[in-house]
C-alpha cells in the first residue's frame, strides 16, 4: 500500500503540470474516478503504461469527445468517430452501435499499444472510460427524464431558479467537496474475449445508469430545499460506484491488450439473467401486475401480496428469477449476440396462484420461437428448459407468458425459476 500511494503521489504531480482548464459532464469527477481507478490496477498494467502516460489518461485524455463535440476539435476525428457507427460517446447507446463501438475502442487499445504507441492507446483508452462514465454521473447522461419535467416535479425557490438541475456546466449535479472512498478494490475482468467484455462493459453501464439515475431526485431535493450534505454523500457514492466501472474498464482493456489475464480472476461460464436489465419502459397487463407486468426474484398474487419465488415444495431453492403475468413478453437485447450458446431455466405456476391459472411458456430469440411448454396449471410439476441459443451478432431473447383458453387472468401468476445464460467452457 506504501507504494500504492507513492505511485498515486507522483501521478497527481504529473496531472496538475499537465492540467487543461475545462472539463465536462461528471465535471471535477472525472479526474477523481479516473485517478481512483489507475491507482487500484495491478502493478503490472502500471508499469506497463508509465506514469506519464497514466497521468495523461488521468487528465488531459478524461474528455476528448467534450473537446471534440461540435466539430470543434477536428484533429480528435480519428479518436472519437468510430468507422461506420453513430451513437453518442456520452451516453448508453442500443445494444448494436454500441457493441461495434466497444470493440472497435478495445481494438485500437490493442493496435497501439502492441506497435509501441502507449500514447496513442491512452488517446483510446481515454474516450472509452470517459463513455462509460457520462451515464453514471446523477444527472443529463441517467436521467430518464428531462430538465423540464424535472424541476415540474421538484420546482425551485425563487432565489435558485437559475440553477440547472441535470447539466454539469452550470448546474448542481456535479458541485460541492465530496471524495471517493480510499478503500482496496481489485479491479475485475469482463471477459476473456473482447466479445465477452464488450457485451459485458455495455451491462454494466446500463446498471450503472439505473443506479446513477436513482441518486438525482435525492441530490436536486437536498440541493434546492435542504443543506447539502446528503447530495454529496449521493455524489460520492455515485462517483465511487462508477470508479470501480472505469477499474473495471481499464483493466479488461489492458488484459485484452496483452493477452495476459491473472489466474486470480475467475471463469464465468454462466450468468444468471436476472443479472440484466430487460427492454422494458412500462406498460400495462391484465389484473393482478399492472402497471409491472413482472418483478425481479419474488412475485405476487391476486391480492397483491407479495411472495417469494416458488414452483413446489420438491423444487431446491430459486437463487433468481421473475414472476410474471400474463399476457407478456420480458425482452432482452444481448450484443455481441455470440457470447452465450445456451439458455435454461425451470417454468411454472407460483403457489400462490389461484386454481383456475393455465399458461404456456415462450423462449424466442431473434423472432423464432425456441420453445412451447403445453399449458401448465397450478399443480402441475414444472418444466425444465433448455435451448441452444442462435449465433448473431445481435440476440434478441423474449420469455413470453401465454394464458390459456379458459384461464382466470388474475390466477396466472407464474414463475420463471433461475434463468441462465450459458457459454461453453473453451
């Protein structure tokens, strides 16, 4: 640790001689995570790079695409327009662009440096963490909904109308003295292929999203109508969280690079679903889930009490899963859609249900049904599942409910018991 902090000394004296004067959307923030994240990589990867290099990660390469927008800074072209993809590099993008985009950036990190151009790959590098840490910063970048509706909701007091709830410059989403906790964290590998880590960096950047979206609400109220202190204790949970992200990000990156993975870092053969965020945006369905037409690991009955996942008595213990109404389809969007060669799962009526529940069970991928069960009624033992997954570069993967003729809407809650993604071994 002595050295940790050694290193970490020396690289702040290399950024403030370095320093550019602006910095953008997580503002001070991303300096901070980014000097958090270089600081817990191992010590082969930061001597790999150099503490010049890292410092220029840490700096001056935290906002290319900020510099870049606009036109403004056509000599960043090749380090912020990806070759036949458009999305933004500040925010989460559908699963396809991004995909193309996440392993294009990994690429050049590997092109560069493996021709001796650390400075070049920390150019790449640079936009990548910055990517992926716009959407975890608690404003612009999470929000799901806009400035306008926002301050609808939370409306300010005369003497702070000026302020701008979701936007850094100017605003209140990335003010105030907070830090990121000085704590040990081993940064962890997404994957061992760069299929694998792209599919995985686009999850967990959503995830990050959901959390960072959670924390602007609690920040604009603390911030307009309280002190203050809890806003900074959002911020530096929020900017915390993300650092491990860009850790993360960085990590995989330069394993990628040099083919080297450290035989401390664990295989991940499966992955349970429950783990991803779905395409739903909200919607309704027959009585009794409205207008959540499914829950994450418990479920619901008729009266709207809520229940643990259950099949039967005879069934072991569901570690995750959904409970769900009927008629619906749960969608996910997987890409790259090559990472995972097998879908399995145990399906059937919640206990809770009520006698006259009847529902088939759809597993359909890329529009093509995998899978239909016969309807199954309350006590009918449930149905194990397993299909072979299509290789694409995009996988749409739906579980669809279907209630049968005669079903009572209300009794057709149903259970989707451990659902899990596969990859073979090798």
């Amino acid at each position: 640790m002595h050295k940790r902090h050694l290193f970490c000394s020396l690289l702040v004296a290399l950024i403030l001689i370095t320093s550019p004067k602006h910095a953008f959307s997580w503002g001070k923030g991303h300096r901070l995570i980014r000097l958090w994240a270089v600081a817990r990589l191992p010590k082969w990867q930061r001597d790999l790079l150099g503490p010049m290099a890292l410092a220029r990660l840490c700096k001056e390469y935290t906002s290319l695409q900020d510099k870049h927008a606009g036109g403004n800074a056509p000599e960043l072209d090749p380090y912020c327009k990806v070759p036949g993809v458009r999305l933004s590099l500040h925010d989460v993008n559908p699963a396809a662009p991004s995909a193309k985009a996440t392993l294009w950036y990994l690429d050049q990190i590997h092109n560069t440096l493996k021709s001796g151009e650390t400075d070049e790959a920390m150019k790449f590098l640079g936009v990548l963490c910055h990517w992926n840490e716009d959407p975890g910063s608690p404003g612009a970048h999470s929000s799901p909904i806009s400035e306008w509706q926002l301050k609808t909701l939370i409306p300010p007091p005369k003497q702070k109308q000026r302020f701008n709830y979701l936007f850094g410059a100017g605003g209140i989403m990335d003010t105030g003295d907070y830090k990121i906790p000085e704590v040990a964290y081993q940064p962890k590998l997404l994957g061992r292929t760069r299929e694998e880590a792209a599919l995985r960096i686009l999850q967990h950047q959503r995830l990050l999203q959901r959390r960072a979206g959670s924390r602007i609400i609690p920040i604009v109220q603390d911030t307009i109508h309280g002190n203050g202190r809890d806003a900074l204790k959002h911020h530096a949970a929020a900017a915390f969280d993300n650092a491990k992200h860009t850790a993360d990000v960085i990590y995989t990156a330069l394993c990628l690079a040099t083919e080297r993975f450290d035989a401390n870092q664990p295989r991940r053969n499966q992955q349970p679903l429950a783990e991803w965020l779905p395409e739903f945006r909200g919607g309704m369905i027959p009585h009794p889930y409205y207008v959540t037409p499914f829950l994450v690991n418990q479920s619901m009955d008729a009266s709207r009490k809520l229940h643990p996942l259950a099949l039967s008595k005879d069934v072991p213990k569901i570690s995750s899963g959904y409970g769900m109404g009927t008629p619906f389809s749960l969608d996910f969007v997987l890409a790259p859609g090559k990472v995972f060669d097998r879908f399995s799962c145990q399906v059937g009526i919640h206990p809770a249900a009520g006698s006259k529940g009847a529902v088939a069970f759809v597993v359909v991928a890329n529009g093509k049904a995998l899978l239909r069960t016969k309807p199954l009624q309350k006590d009918d033992p449930p149905l194990t599942i397993q299909v072979a997954l299509p290789q694409a570069d995009v996988l749409e993967l739906s579980l669809r409910t279907i209630a049968a003729s005669g079903s009572t809407p209300g009794h057709n809650l149903t259970t989707w018991a451990n659902p899990m993604l596969h990859k073979s071994a090798n």
